[in-house]
C-alpha cells in the first residue's frame, strides 16, 4: 500500500485519491506511510513538488519563478513562495542569488 501511494505521489495524484485507491482509511495509511517513510502522505507530497520546482530551476536557472511554481503544481506564485520560504528560511530570489551548487545546500554567509 505504501508503494502504491509513493507511485501515485509521484504521478502527481493527491492525497485522497492514494488513500481511495488503497483500500485503507486516511489514517491507517498515513500512519503505514509514517512508520516507512517517516513523513506523513501530505509532507511527503508537498517536499517532492519542492524537489521538482528545484530541479526545474536547477536545469533553467534564468526561468521564472512562476513558470517554475505552475510546472511543480503549485496553485500561485504565493504559495510556492510560502513553501520555498518554509523549506528554506529564504525567498526564492534570495536563493536564485546565491547559486547553490548543490539544490539541497545553501552558501552560508559570514554575519
């Protein structure tokens, strides 16, 4: 069941329609995914749609940040940037800024 809601994750499919499908209730599920994943179905989809909006920038850098949220399925550039700034502790165009060689690892700066 937790494959088959890490596949469905993946294809872009919510939440809800994984559990449906699973034959389990929401919360047997979730706790199913928990105890594999260690994040709960909903965490785990929101943390791969910032990994694709990443990778996207990672192969267009000069591509705009809303045509970036819109290609990971976010609903608006305001919630991408909420969710950027969340995973991050900064704003998409501070990120951009610092260029990262590594999507996962931002320069630190000396204060």
């Amino acid at each position: 069941a937790v494959a088959a809601a890490l596949a469905g994750i993946a294809a872009g499919d919510d939440v809800g329609s994984v559990v449906a499908r699973s034959g389990f209730s929401h919360r047997h599920l979730g706790a199913l995914f928990v105890d594999a994943v260690g994040l709960t179905p909903q965490r785990f989809r929101r943390v791969r749609r910032f990994q694709l909006a990443l990778d996207a920038h990672r192969r267009n850098p000069a591509l705009a940040w809303a045509q970036i949220a819109h290609g990971a399925g976010y609903a608006d550039q305001a919630h991408f940037t909420r969710e950027f700034r969340g995973f991050t502790g900064v704003r998409p165009q501070d990120y951009r800024r610092a260029a990262p060689a590594v999507r996962h690892h931002l320069p630190l700066r000396p204060d």
